[in-house]
C-alpha cells in the first residue's frame, strides 16, 4: 500500500500555505469559492480556505518538506527513537555498574547467601548452579577492581551521550548528526561482527542488521560524503520537490511557449 505522506503529515499538522508577491504566481496559487479566498498548500497541494500562512516573494517562501523528502524524515526520527532508548538503557546500565562498583562487597555477601537457599531448589530439577555459566560471569564480576568498574561505567555514559547527541541531531534531521551517526554506527560494526562469532543470538543479528541499513540508507539518501553528487545535489534534489519551485517553473515553461 502507498503511503501519501504528504496528505498524512497535513491531516496531523495542518496544511501550508503562503501568498507569494509575483502576481503571475499567486493566481496559480489561489482559488475563488463560493466559501471565500481558497490558498494551495506548499505540502499536499489541496486547496484550503482561508488567508495563507504568510506572503512576500517566492523566493523566501518556506521549504516545505514534501513526498520522498517527508518520508526520509519519519525514517530519521525512527532512528532517532531507537537512539533515544539505546542510550536511556546505556545510561541506566551505567548507572548500575557505577552503583556495584561502591558497594561490590555488600553484593557478593547478597549473592552467596541467595545461592546457598536456590541451590538446593535447581538441585531438584538437575541443574548445577556450582557450574553454571551464568552464575560464573557474575561471580568473576566480583574480582573486578573498583577503578575497573568505575572506568566501564564513564566508558558507557559517553557512548549513551553519543547515542543521545545523534538521536537529537537525527530528530531535528541535522546533516551534522547523519554524518556523526554514520561514523560512530560505523565503527561500532566490526565489534558487533565479532561478538556474533563468539555467540549467535536473534537480537544481536537484528541489531548488526538494522545498524548496516541505517548507514547504508544514511550515505546514499543523505548522499555523504561526496556520494551521488554530494550535498549540492542533496539540496537541488529538496529543491525541485518544493510546490513553490514547481509553480515557478510550470509558470516560466507556459510562458515561453
């Protein structure tokens, strides 16, 4: 099913409209009806009674986001969420290593005394919590120095305030924030490669997976780095989707013909 992101985005926010000085403009831009003055929207392209939004040249009329454009933006602001959340959860996992680090031996005292009344229970269903693999990486936690500790934790509080900075920049579809996030997704993908070598898991393919499309989609639509004319055809490509720019022109073809 197509997806008409331009009526969507004005049935939520509401249509745009503007009155532009050129007179020739204007007319193709404004409608007379039975209910009064009728202006097109620079988004949908529907008619919508009422005075316009704003006026003055075509020129310094606002870039409306329209079609492919509109539909890059609800893809960025989903990265932008699903940056959001990895980085509450980095933040929090930070937070907790933080708070173990402080107080490693009360934890351990708080560990043991649980094993010793769970193992007699997984003992009844055959389980050797003694040789469990779990209850060993917990248990090798505790070794762990607390300036080891400490260090993990500030190590994970930045990568959650660059996962929080991108999911900013992302939202508000800054060309900053497409670059930061190509970068740094970019260099976190031969770790996540690695860790599947060491374990396969669903969520870590799906992870690995959605990281390579998010940078694949980022480069070639944004066009970064210089890709498919670089950001000079990134700009001309916006340009040519605008309403305003698409009258103008229809206008000056009509009249040299």
């Amino acid at each position: 099913m197509k997806i008409d992101w331009d009526r969507r985005t004005c049935a939520r926010k509401g249509h745009v409209t503007y009155e532009p000085s050129e007179a020739e403009l204007r007319e193709r831009l404004r409608a007379h009806t039975g209910l009064g003055e009728a202006w097109r929207c620079l988004r949908c392209g529907d008619f919508a009674l009422g005075t316009p939004h704003g006026k003055g040249p075509a020129e310094d009329a606002p870039l409306v986001p329209r079609g492919r454009v509109l539909r890059d933006l609800f893809i960025l602001r989903f990265l932008a969420v699903e940056r959001l959340v990895r980085g509450v959860f980095i933040v929090l996992v930070a937070a907790a290593v933080w708070k173990f680090s402080n107080s490693q031996d009360s934890v351990r005292r708080l560990f043991d005394e649980n094993l010793d009344v769970f193992r007699p229970v997984f003992q009844h269903f055959h389980y050797d919590l003694d040789h469990s693999p779990v209850v060993d990486t917990i248990q090798k936690s505790f070794g762990y120095k607390h300036s080891t500790l400490v260090a993990v934790a500030a190590a994970l509080l930045v990568y959650a305030l660059i996962e929080i900075v991108e999911a900013v920049g992302l939202w508000r579809a800054d060309r900053w924030a497409e670059y930061l996030t190509v970068v740094a997704t970019a260099m976190f993908l031969p770790l996540e490669i690695y860790e599947l070598t060491e374990k396969i898991s669903y969520l870590k393919i799906a992870t690995l997976g959605l990281n390579i499309l998010a940078v694949l989609y980022i480069l070639l639509s944004k066009r970064l780095f210089g890709l498919r004319g670089g950001r000079a055809a990134f700009e001309a490509e916006r340009h040519s989707a605008s309403l305003m720019e698409v009258e103008a022109t229809a206008g000056l073809a009509m009249a040299t013909t």
